[in-house]
C-alpha cells in the first residue's frame, strides 16, 4: 500500500501511520461528527478527504453525524425557542419535522461529497431508520434512547465496502420517529458492533480539567469523579456517558476528537499525539 500517495502531507508522519495501521485491519470504527464540523466549509471538506483516507486504507468506518447548530438555526428561523435539560434538547411536535428536515439535508449533503470524492457512501437517514427507541420522557417530548439497533444492515453495507451515513433518529413504539443525541447514538451502534474505536468528534480540545487544560489520557473512574465534581457540565455529560457505557460494552477506546483540529480523524487514529482525549476503561 502506497501510504505516501494516501497520507496528506499535512497529515500524520508516514512511520506513526505505519506503526498503528494493522490494529485497525477487519476492525470498526465509528465516526461521529457535530454539526459544527459540518457546518464550516474548510472543516467539512478536511473530514470527507480524512474519510476517504480511511476507505483508502479499506477500514470499516460509519459515520453518525450531528446536527446541532443547523437545527439551531432553522428553529430559530421558526421563531421556535430552544430548550435543552441535561444537554439533551426538548423536541415538541412542531420542533421533530423541522429537526428531522434538517438532518436528513445534512445526510444528503454529506453523501453525495464522499460519492463525488468515490468513496462509496450509503444513506440512513429518517425514512431508513435503523434504530427502535424508547421515549425518554413527556418533558422531552419526541427525544428517544436507543434500544435496538439492527446492526445486520450495517455489517452489509461494511461487507460491500459501502461507508454507512447514520441520522440520529429512530422509530418509538408508537411509531413515530424521535431525535437521539448523536452521541448516544454512535455509541449505540459503536456497542451493537463492537467497534475499535468511537470517534466523538466535537469543537472543543476534548475534556478539560479544573484548570481549563486538556487532558489527553482519561480513564473511567476519574471521568465519572469529574461529573460528580462538577468539572464536566452541560452538553459533554452526554459525551462522557456514552463514553462510560461504550467501554463497559466491548468498545476499547473512545475520543472526544477536537474536529477543528486540520485532519484531527488521522491524527486521532494514526499518532501518539492524537486530537483530543482518548478515554479507556
């Protein structure tokens, strides 16, 4: 394999990548990237060459991608105000469409960049959904956690060197469909599948401590102390969660990759450095 031709030169150095390839031969990886990722040009396009790479390397990647501040602002062009109760948005009926448009256009988008770039990419969005939910609560509204997902579609598409593209929504009992936070949802899929690795990719440096500084090593015990302590709030308790309960279900390593960062997918995969804070149990 012609790793000089496949590496970006900005990327990691060629003996790193080399060193921690093979880990990763008939492994998953799941990917999930936040909608800020997605909503940055430069950023965007960085993490569909970094993808491509990796089909390039034939690895076995899915992508769960978020949608945050896209829905932010087609909710706020609604004049809808958003809510959030421990990092998780409140999602009435009126909010689900809006949530469900959005994130189905940002599915397309990203499809239709990894086929122009012949990276065989395939499509779950909303109408495909691969996850059954459970409602979480009234207060939430149409916010489900996942209970089921059927992994046997995704392992086709990985068997056919197709790059499953995943909306972070399911069907309820009733029906009718719900938001997931992505980061649950790549983590249920990451368990479902036993991946090697869980990718979260965000727009932060990955967790911080009390001092603001980041902590690029992180085991589950202290991940759990810093939430109790109050050091990791909002919307990365979610994070942190999915972190916990994916190492405790055969995931070996999970990072909170700063996707800012130029090629932080490769950098996180392919060197000792990484993108952020890896978290083992």
């Amino acid at each position: 394999m012609d790793l000089e031709n496949i590496i970006p030169k900005a990327g990691p150095a060629i003996s790193e990548v080399k060193k921690y390839i093979d880990k990763y031969n008939d492994e998953i990886i799941v990917i999930k990237c936040g909608g800020s990722v997605l909503l940055d040009s430069k950023l965007f396009n960085q993490f569909v060459e970094d993808i491509c790479v990796l089909n390039k390397l034939c690895l076995n990647v899915i992508i769960v991608h978020g949608g945050g501040k896209n829905i932010k602002k087609k909710l706020d062009e609604n004049k809808i105000e958003t809510k959030f109760i421990n990092g998780l948005r409140v999602t009435d009926e009126k909010s689900i469409r809006i949530v469900e448009n959005s994130l189905n256009e940002l599915n397309s988008e990203i499809v239709k960049k990894l086929n122009e770039k012949q990276c065989n990419a395939f499509s779950i969005n909303s109408k495909n959904s691969i996850i059954k939910v459970n409602k979480i609560s009234n207060e939430l509204g149409y916010v489900g956690n996942p209970k089921v997902v059927d992994h046997k579609i995704i392992k086709q598409l990985l068997n056919n060197e197709k790059i499953p593209v995943i909306v972070p929504m399911g069907n309820g009992d009733d029906n009718k469909i719900y938001n997931i936070n992505a980061d649950t949802a790549a983590g249920s899929i990451a368990k479902s599948l036993t991946s090697r690795r869980l990718l979260l990719m965000t727009d932060v440096k990955g967790v911080l401590d009390k001092n603001k500084k980041l902590i690029p090593l992180l085991n589950s015990s202290f991940a759990k102390k810093m939430i109790e302590d109050g050091i990791i709030q909002g919307g990365m308790i979610p994070k942190i969660n999915t972190c916990l309960e994916s190492l405790n279900n055969g995931v070996t390593g999970v990072a909170i990759v700063d996707g800012r960062k130029s090629h932080s997918i490769l950098f996180e995969l392919f060197s000792d450095k990484g993108a952020g804070t890896l978290i083992r149990k």
